[in-house]
C-alpha cells in the first residue's frame, strides 16, 4: 500500500513537472519573436534609415545634443537598453526570490515589454528618438523577463533533463521566429499586393511581434506555479530589509559577493559573459551588416535570417543529443570555435553576393540555439538552491544585460572607421577569449561546490 502511494505521488510529480516544463516552452514561443523580426531583422536597418532621415548634412543626428553618426544609433541604443537591464534585473530577481512570486513578475515584464513593441508600429518619419526609446525599453523588459523564465529551469527540470529542457525550450523559440518571419517574408515582399508602403508593412511587422508577444504569454502564466520563497541563510531582519531596499547596483553587488563563495560559478560566468557578448552583438547587428556592407536587400536578410531559425532548431536539438555523449563543455567549446571561423569568414563576404550571406548563415543557425541551450542548463547546474532568480539575474546580465560591450565596440569601430566589416572583424575576440576562460572551468567541481548533484555527464 505505502509503495503503491509514493509511486503513485511519484507519477504525480512527474506529469506536473511535465506540464509545466510544456508551458515553460511557450514563453521562448511567446517573446523569441520580438530577437528574431525586431532586434535581429526589421528594427535595425528601419531605425537606422529613420536616423539617416533626421540627420544633419554630415550624416550625424543629435540627441541630447550629443553627435551621433546615423549609422551607429541603433548599436548605441541597444547598449544603452543593457544599461538599463543591469539596473533593473537584481532588484526584480532578488524580490523574486523573497516572495517566491515569480510569475507576476514575469507577467509584468513581458506585458512592459510587449506594449513597446506594438507601439512601434508609430515609428515613422524622421522619430528616431521614439524607436530608441521603444528599443531600450523593449529590450530591458525582455530582459528581466528572460531572468524570471530562466530561473525556473532548475525548479521545473531534474538534473538530468536540463539540457534536453534547455534545448527544446530554444527550439520552441527558433520554430515561433521562423513561422512568423515567413509571414513577414511574405507581406514585405508583397506590400504593394496589400497597398501597403514599405515602411508600413515593416511598421506592422514590428508590432506584429508585441502582439504576439503579448498573447502567448498567457500560456507560461497558465502552467507555471510559484514557490514558497526559501530562508536566508545568513543576516538578521535589518540587513534583510536594506537588502530589499538596495537599488540595482548595490544589489547586483550583493549578489556577486555572495557569488564569492562559489568562485568557480563566477568563473564559468564570466566566460559565459565574455563569449555571449560576442554572440549577442553578432544576432542584434548581422542584418545592418548586411544592407549597409554588402548591400543587401531586406527580402535577402529577411529569407537569411529565416534559414538560421530553422537551422537553430535542429542545432538546438542536435547539440543537446552530442551533449548527451560528450558533455556540455565539450559541445560549448567546440561551438564557439566554430563561431570563431564563421564571424572571421564573414570579413571576407564580398558585397552584393547573397549566396555566401545564406552559407554564413547556414553556419550560424548551426551553432546559434545550442551553444545558448546549452549555456543555460549548465549554469543551472552551478546555482545554489533557494538562490535560482538571483542567480539568474546575473546570469541573464551575462546573457543580455552586460551584452554592452560588444554593441559599443561595434559602434565605435564603425564611427572611427566607417567600415563595417572592422566592426564586424573585433568580434572574433570575445569567442576566443570566451574559449579560454571556460576551459579553464572544472565544472564537475563547480557543481559539487554549489551544492547540487553532478550529473553522469557534464
């Protein structure tokens, strides 16, 4: 009889956990759509022609009375939404864990983050400080939301179903990018069929992707459930309160101090953060790259991006089955030398050849979804439990938030040179630096060290 009730409780856990691992899935669904027709196709090249709209005979617009060169006004907003993140996303992933109330959380930011985008659709004309407006509060909102739904991963999936969770949780989020896009594909290829300008079927594009954003939310805030909100470890009731009153940079500080004591989790962060600024910065800038280097029409970026949704998915799965014989590192390090060959390739793309464009994309798609899929379930393993949405929080800076770097060096080589294949060549840099410092990582002892069980293979 008691062995019938714990399988039977057992069996219970299991189909809970499944079902909201499945509306886990649908928040990558919900909010992938804004990275991929947003941040990596459509606001890019819009905002920057809409920039070139406002700008003085020399090419430069000023906002705020700074001189800014057209061409670098979109990589210095999306640097600037980072800032905004890294302020942000301590605080709400620190109040996260302290109420054990996530999901209003996640709710709250995806809604922020959704409206901004369909307000998008009024980006017209010479409003360039508008799009930079809606961009930075877009991107910090998905942020923040991305920090609440990752933390979940280590409370919805055991030790050993992380890296397949991960990995399908990306590919839910690659399908929902490729499916939309091919419906973008088609109303800006055919605009003039609807009786639409071009820039009006990309302003309904843009909003497009806040609308869905906005209802496949609901499902994740359907399926997933709170948790009762651990103990602190150590402190007294003050410093409890002055924790939960710090603004974002002293509670970011409070957390990397207590990060400290778990120096090889900082460690395999700081890679992360190193080698994922290189990635970030490559999917927010490839389609400027595109139509301002080589000359390429938005169909062409449009049709390039879609390959590498499609590719993603199948890397997203493939690299989660070769993590499965060789072990997350292995299967990261050797994604990011495959990044590392296919960004130098694309210095050598020459303009106005489409062929070459849809290769490098071919090679990006490749490695895009895993080596992201696979960073996530790992650092899962790293993270202390009772700690998952602080963690988080630095983890998602990692992923997003502290994704400055790369933005700015991408502008001011631009600005300096006015070339961007320099810009685009600098970025090889955070992949190898990115390849050495994790390989220096024991993550078997990172894991024990964390206090969590290491799984067969890692």
């Amino acid at each position: 009889m008691g062995t019938e009730t714990v399988r039977d409780d057992t069996a219970d856990e299991a189909a809970g956990r499944k079902r909201e691992q499945r509306g886990w899935y649908f928040y990558d669904w919900a909010c992938s759509v804004y990275s991929t027709s947003v941040l990596t196709v459509f606001l890019g090249p819009y905002l920057t022609s809409v920039a070139e709209e406002a700008a003085d005979a020399d090419g430069f617009v000023h906002p705020l009375g700074i001189p800014v060169r057209a061409g670098s006004f979109f990589a210095y907003s999306v640097s600037l939404s980072v800032i905004v993140a890294v302020l942000v996303m301590p605080l709400v992933g620190a109040a996260a864990d302290r109420s054990g109330r996530k999901k209003p959380l996640l709710g709250a930011a995806a809604y922020v983050g959704a409206t901004a985008t369909a307000g998008m659709f009024f980006l017209d004309g010479d409003r360039y400080l508008l799009g930079g407006l809606l961009l930075i509060v877009a991107n910090a909102a998905q942020s923040v939301s991305m920090m609440l739904y990752n933390s979940y991963l280590p409370q919805i999936a055991t030790v050993e179903e992380r890296d397949a969770v991960s990995s399908r949780g990306w590919a839910f989020g690659y399908a929902a990018g490729s499916l939309v896009l091919v419906v973008n594909l088609v109303l800006y290829t055919a605009h003039d069929s609807f009786g639409l300008s071009e820039g009006m079927a990309v302003r309904i594009c843009l909003a497009s992707a806040g609308l869905w954003w906005g209802a496949f939310t609901l499902v994740p805030l359907r399926r997933l459930r709170d948790r009762r909100a651990a103990e602190e470890e150590t402190g007294d009731e003050a410093g409890k309160k002055a924790k939960a009153t710090s603004p974002g940079l002293r509670q970011l500080a409070a957390t990397i101090r207590d990060m400290r004591r778990h120096p090889l989790t900082l460690s395999f962060l700081l890679a992360y953060l190193v080698y994922n600024d290189g990635i970030q910065t490559v999917i927010s800038q490839a389609s400027v790259y595109g139509s301002e280097e080589l000359g390429l029409g938005q169909s062409t970026l449009i049709g390039a991006v879609l390959l590498v949704q499609v590719l993603a998915v199948a890397g997203a799965l493939g690299m989660g089955r070769l993590a499965r014989v060789y072990g997350a590192k292995r299967t990261i390090l050797g994604s990011l030398v495959a990044w590392t060959v296919t960004l130098a390739a694309g210095y050598f793309l020459p303009a106005g050849a489409p062929v070459w464009f849809f290769v490098l994309a071919s090679g990006i798609g490749l490695v895009l979804g895993g080596s992201q899929a696979l960073s996530r379930s790992l650092f899962s393993h790293l993270v202390p439990p009772g700690k998952e949405a602080e963690y988080f929080s630095a983890y998602e800076m990692s992923d997003r938030g502290m994704s400055w770097l790369g933005p700015l060096l991408f502008g001011i080589t631009y600005q300096l040179t006015g070339s961007y294949r320099d810009a685009i060549i600098s970025l090889v840099a955070f992949f190898v630096i990115g390849f050495v410092l994790l390989a220096r990582v024991p993550v078997g002892r990172a894991i024990r060290d964390a206090g969590n069980p290491v799984p067969e293979r890692i």
